[in-house]
C-alpha cells in the first residue's frame, strides 16, 4: 500500500501547477482549526464518529511545513476513515501549549481524545507509516 502512496504522491508532485491543483483539492478534507472551540468541537465528532484524528501542528513561517503540506493533503485524500485538523501554532496557542508542540512540523495521532502518536519533523515516509497503521487500527475496530 506505501508503495502504491509513493508512487502516487510523485505523480501528483510531477509538477508545481499539478501539486497546487492537488492540494487545493484535498483542502476540503483538512479541517482548518482557528481556535480552542474549534479544536474541541472537532475531537468530539472525531470521537463520536470513531475516527482517529492527524492533526499538523504548523507555522506559515516554516519552510519544512511548507514542505510537508502536499504531503498531508495528499494523506488526507487517501485516507477516508481518519480526520485531518491544521492548527497554526501561531493563531491558536492555548491548543499548542496543552499539546506543549515545541517544533514544526508536528503531527499528533488523537484517539478517543488521547494522544496515541506523534511525529515530529518534516519526515514524508514516518507520515505515511503511521496514517497507514491508525487507519488499519480504524479498519479493524
């Protein structure tokens, strides 16, 4: 299935006008979390709907971010059973110190309202390693 994803993302990365297009795309499966009410709304329908949630902790200053963003977009178009929240660490602080994210990028694993995963750094190959493992652990519950 990686290697199916891989070769996937590099078509899609074939081209800057392409990579754009795709991830303008998949915006729509990235929930953009602007604030604390937002945040709690989206981890309780995660919860209620028994989905795990990715969430990218980022900055618009981060070029490794930057890096990354296709990256999640793309995931978050493959990966129907897991939500994926944005949470610019900048705009919405409180959410950022409660996960006491230090680095960016960071990516959390939220199950059940519990951090079960993380990752941090712009790492394209560990993303997609544990998007596939979360949403085998979905899969099969």
């Amino acid at each position: 299935m990686m290697e199916s994803f891989i070769s996937w993302l590099n078509g899609v990365a074939s081209g800057p006008s392409e990579m754009a297009g795709d991830e303008s795309k998949a915006a729509s499966k990235i929930h953009i979390i602007s604030n604390a009410a937002a945040w709690d709304s989206k981890l309780e329908e995660a919860k209620s709907s028994g989905k795990i949630v990715v969430v990218d902790f980022t900055a618009t200053w981060c070029g490794p971010c930057r890096l990354m963003a296709p990256v999640f977009a793309a995931a978050s178009m493959k990966f129907d059973n897991l939500m994926f929240l944005k949470v610019d660490v900048d705009e919405v602080q409180d959410v950022t110190s409660q996960y006491e994210v230090r680095a960016m990028p960071t990516f959390l694993f939220i199950k059940d309202g519990k951090q079960v995963d993380k990752i941090v750094g712009a790492n394209k190959d560990e993303l997609e390693k544990k998007c596939n493992h979360w949403a085998s652990v979905v899969a099969t519950a």
